[in-house]
C-alpha cells in the first residue's frame, strides 16, 4: 500500500497544473509565531483587538504596534527550506500557483513569483485619504506612519476579519485552484475563509488535495491524502522524489 507521500509524489509526476495554499505553518520553521498553535500570536491577544477596522479606528497606534512588531519579526527572518521548495517546483512545473494567506512576504523573497498574497503583506502600507501606498521594511518610528504626499494616516496593507479579500487577487487564487490537477495545503488549520475554501474549489473541480501539516485540520476528510510533517522537511522531499 503506497504511502500518501508516494501517492503524492507520483500525482505531481503526472501532474502539469500544480496550486498550493499556504498559511502561518509555512513559516514557523522561519521563527514566525502561527495564530493558533502554542504560543500564536493571538494567543493572550483577542483577534478583535489587532486584526479587525475597527480596532483600528478604535485605536491605531495599538494596531500599529501590533504589526511594528510583525514587520520587524519578518526583517529578521528569513525564507525557510519550504519556501525555497515552492520556488524550485514553480520552475520545474508548466503551471505552479502559490497563494498564500501568509502577510510575511516570504514567498516573495525564496523567489515565488507566481504567487497572490490573499491577505496583503506587513511591508506594504497605504494612506487611507489619497491611498498612496508605501513598501518597505524600515522601522516605522512615530506612529502612525503619515502619508508623505497628503499627511494622512497610513494603515497596513492587510486583509483584517470582516473585510473583502481583493476581487484580483481572489479570482487568480480561484482559477488557479479550479485548473489544478494537483493542490496542496501547506500550513494552514483552514478554519479562515474564503481562503480556506480554495481546497474546496479544487477538490470540486476534480484535483487531487494533498495536506502538509503535522495536524490534522477541519478539512483533512475531504483530502485525497496528509503527509503529517513540518512543510520545511516535507516540500524538500518532495523536489528530491521528482528531481533528484
Ligand atoms: C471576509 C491578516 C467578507 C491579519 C487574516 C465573524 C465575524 C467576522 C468575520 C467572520 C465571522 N465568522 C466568519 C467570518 C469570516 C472570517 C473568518 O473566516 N473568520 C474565522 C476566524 C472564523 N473571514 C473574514 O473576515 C475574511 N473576510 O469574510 O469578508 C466580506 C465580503 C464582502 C464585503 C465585506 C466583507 C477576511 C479573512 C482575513 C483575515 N486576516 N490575516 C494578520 O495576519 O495580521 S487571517 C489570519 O489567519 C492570517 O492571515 C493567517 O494566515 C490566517 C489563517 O491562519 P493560518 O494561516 O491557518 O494559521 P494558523 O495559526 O491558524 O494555523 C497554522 C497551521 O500550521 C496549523 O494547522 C499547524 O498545525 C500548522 N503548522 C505548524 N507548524 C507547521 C505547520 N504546518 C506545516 N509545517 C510546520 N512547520
Ligand atoms: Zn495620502
């Protein structure tokens, strides 16, 4: 009886149209805290309190404080052998999509390009008056940063909870997952939608899902197979099976 890893291994031989969906698992192995696992990042902090418009409005130094630290956590860190995987895949593939609800812009810097980040990205900011948009990861000392074109106030580029994903980047996410006859879900608990879903729309659409992730997640049933281990052990096993 193959195992999922073979089974896996020998769906991507065959395979011409590849997606992954990747979450905060992804980059554990970088030294970035997931959100839910032991000591997430919102453990002890409520979502409502850092994540959402309105604890912005509310209060937007505290939010800014809360993503100054991401972005200096993101500075520090760097893409994981992972990260460095999907990029490898991405050339060996005719279609390789990444799309990531990861705000660390890891995937960018291992050297994914044909990737959407559902959920924006902690280098990125934009004024909330004129829209102006800045990319750096430049410590940020008065904060709120202020719009050096209009002196509004500068707000992460980031999807909080209770607002739309970006039409773009959503309908990219979702083609790719409808094409895909192979799609992996890389690090994530899948309890966050719409993302979450795009495992859905590709299971839907006839492809084979595999799971990378220790645990076991709400969606693991659907899935065609789990391989139960770190993504930055997984993924280089994966380019070694098919490339050697
Ligand atoms: C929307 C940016 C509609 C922030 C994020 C009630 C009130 C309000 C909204 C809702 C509600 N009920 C449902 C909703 C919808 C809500 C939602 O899904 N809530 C959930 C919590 C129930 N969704 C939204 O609000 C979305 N918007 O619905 O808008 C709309 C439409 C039109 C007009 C107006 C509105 C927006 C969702 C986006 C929220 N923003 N991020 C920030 O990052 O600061 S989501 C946040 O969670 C992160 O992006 C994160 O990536 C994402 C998902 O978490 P995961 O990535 O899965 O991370 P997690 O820690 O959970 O899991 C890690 C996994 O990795 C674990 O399984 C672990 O086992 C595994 N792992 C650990 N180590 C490794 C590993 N795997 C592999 N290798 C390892 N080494
Ligand atoms: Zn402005």
């Amino acid at each position: 009886m193959p195992s999922d890893f073979d089974r896996l291994v020998s769906a991507l031989r065959r395979a011409k149209r590849v997606s992954v969906l990747t979450g905060a698992g992804m980059s554990a192995e970088s030294g970035i805290a997931t959100f839910r696992g032991a000591g997430g990042l919102w453990e002890g902090r409520r979502v409502e309190e850092v994540a959402t418009p309105e604890a912005f409005s509310a209060d937007p130094v505290k939010v800014w404080r809360f993503y100054e630290g991401r972005r200096r956590a993101v500075k520090a860190a760097a893409p994981n052998p992972g990260h460095e995987a999907l990029a490898a895949l991405e050339a060996r593939f005719p279609a390789f999509h990444v799309a990531t609800q990861n705000v660390d812009g890891l995937h960018r810097r291992a050297g994914s390009r044909n990737l959407v980040e559902l959920h924006g990205c902690v280098e990125r900011r934009y004024c909330v008056v004129c829209r102006r948009t800045e990319e750096d990861l430049e410590p940020l000392d008065d904060l709120p940063p202020l719009c050096k074109g209009c002196g509004g106030m500068m707000r992460p580029d980031i999807v909080w909870f209770g607002e739309p994903l970006s039409v773009e980047a959503w309908e990219d996410a979702r083609q790719a997952a409808r094409e895909s006859e192979v799609y992996l879900v890389v690090g994530t608990s899948s309890q966050v939608y719409p993302a979450a879903g795009l495992a859905l729309v590709a299971a839907d659409a006839g492809a084979e899902v595999f799971e990378i992730n220790p645990e076991e997640t709400p969606l693991s049933p659907v899935f065609t197979g789990a391989i139960r281990e770190p993504s930055g052990k997984a993924l280089p096993r994966v380019v070694a099976a098919l490339f050697g």
